[in-house]
C-alpha cells in the first residue's frame, strides 16, 4: 500500500487515474464486498489492504460508494457469531 501513497505524492493525476480504475475493477468484479474474493469469512490481511486502498480513493473522490463498499466488507466481520 506505501505504493499506492508514494504515487499519490508523485503523480497525483495518473495515480488518481490508477486508483480510481483499480477500485472501480474490484467493486465491480465483487459487488457484495471483499470477503466474495477471497471467500475468507474473518478478517484477511489482504482484504485490509485493498480496502485501504479504496479508502484513500474515497478521500481523494469523496465518492459515497467507496465508502458504502468498505462498510459493506466490514460489517459481516463485526456481527456476532450464531450460537
């Protein structure tokens, strides 16, 4: 993920560009939320990362979808486990 902050800073313009295409790809291949990708139903490491990624794309876009996308992932983490 420093990646994705380090072309942020450099290249602003190309890396929004980036960004946006790289979680636009993700919310689209997975629409229901991230755990669909790696079918893993507890919090992965990798899940974090590219949710942050489209955190900082909901930063730079203030686009509520990206934001609806990750609370949308992280919601079923956070709900008790049947008994």
């Amino acid at each position: 993920m420093a990646s994705l902050a380090l072309a942020f800073s450099i290249f602003p313009a190309q890396a929004t560009t980036w960004a946006v295409d790289f979680s636009n790809a993700i919310i689209k291949r997975w629409p229901s939320n991230i755990e669909s990708m790696t079918g893993k139903t507890k919090w992965e490491y990798s899940n974090g990362i590219i949710l942050h990624g489209i955190e900082k794309v909901y930063d730079y876009t203030k686009d509520v979808n990206y934001l609806n996308y990750i609370k949308n992932g992280l919601i079923p983490m956070f709900r008790p486990a049947a008994s």
